[in-house]
C-alpha cells in the first residue's frame, strides 16, 4: 500500500519557504489560504513569504492591496514601462502604505497625483527614472511626504538589478 502524506503536517517553514511561493501570487491570495486554516495562518503570518513577489499586472497589485490592507512597504521595479495604470491601482487599494518606491516606472503628472491622494499616510516615496513630472508637484511631493526622493535617470544605486525581470518588494515596517 502507497504511502500518503499529510501537507497540513509539513513544518510551516517548508510550506511557507519553499512550496507556497512556487504556486504565484494570484494562486496563493485565491486558493491556498483558503484550504485550511493551517495554510491561511502561514499566508498570512509569515513575513519571508512576501517579502519579494511577481505579480504581472495591475489587476495582480490591486489583488495584492485588498489581501493586504495592512500593508505599509511596497517597492516596485518595472523597466521600461509606465506606471500609467499602476499608480492608480496602488492608490486605489493600497492606502495604508508608508513607504512606497517605484524604480524604472516612467511615471507622470496623473499617476503621481493618484498617489498622494490615495495613500494619505505616505512618509516616503522614492520615484526613480521618472520623465514626466511636472517642478510644481514634485515641489508638492516635497511639502507633504517627509522622505521623497526623485529622479530622472537610473542611478548606480537603483541599477543593481536591472538585469533581473520586475520585482515587488512588500513588507510590513510595524
């Protein structure tokens, strides 16, 4: 006789580590919390599962926001793409950040607009190789986010990781 395994049995931090991240973001805010209640609290109890994330679209970041209405750090790395649609969709369903980074996002007058209006409790935006940006709202941004930092290029700093493909990485600071 084949022997079965128990999966709710298998140490948390396998579970949470290694196999959980393998199944994608959408798979695991839609299915796998909702196995068992074993599986829920590892979703949502463990930390280094969230710590860096793939999701592909905006409709994956607005997924994100509503699975995590807590969540306070959000850095997004999209080379090459504008954020056109992004900030808009962080703004909607990510209030409660504090700290936000978008690297390479290209971004514009309307999407940075969306951010301080939808993430009110804003104490850092980084908004890096960014075109498109009117002096006076970034003179805005200034007055009302105590650590914001802006640019148009990609510095040294920010290019580490231009090889890899976009990144997310989500943490809750408190």
């Amino acid at each position: 006789m084949e022997e079965t395994r128990n999966w709710v049995e298998m140490p948390d931090e396998i579970m949470g580590g290694m196999i959980f991240p393998r199944l994608g973001t959408l798979e695991i805010l839609k299915n796998v919390e909702k196995v068992c209640t074993t599986w829920q609290r590892i979703c949502k109890d463990d930390p280094e599962m969230w710590k860096i994330i793939v999701p592909i679209s905006a409709k994956d970041i607005e997924a994100i926001g509503r699975n995590c209405p807590h969540l306070q750090s959000f850095k997004i790395w999209i080379p090459y793409l504008s954020y056109h649609g992004i900030a808009p969709t962080i703004a909607n369903s990510m209030p409660a950040l504090r700290h936000l980074e978008l690297i390479g996002s290209r971004g514009d007058n309307d999407g940075v607009r969306a951010i301080l209006n939808g993430c009110p409790h804003l104490e850092s935006l980084h908004i890096l190789n960014c075109f498109r940006v009117d002096p006076n709202l970034i003179k805005l941004c200034t007055e009302r986010i105590r650590d914001f930092q802006f640019s148009r290029e990609v510095t040294p700093e920010t290019d580490e990781d231009s090889d890899k493909n976009d990144f997310y990485d989500l943490s809750d600071d408190d």
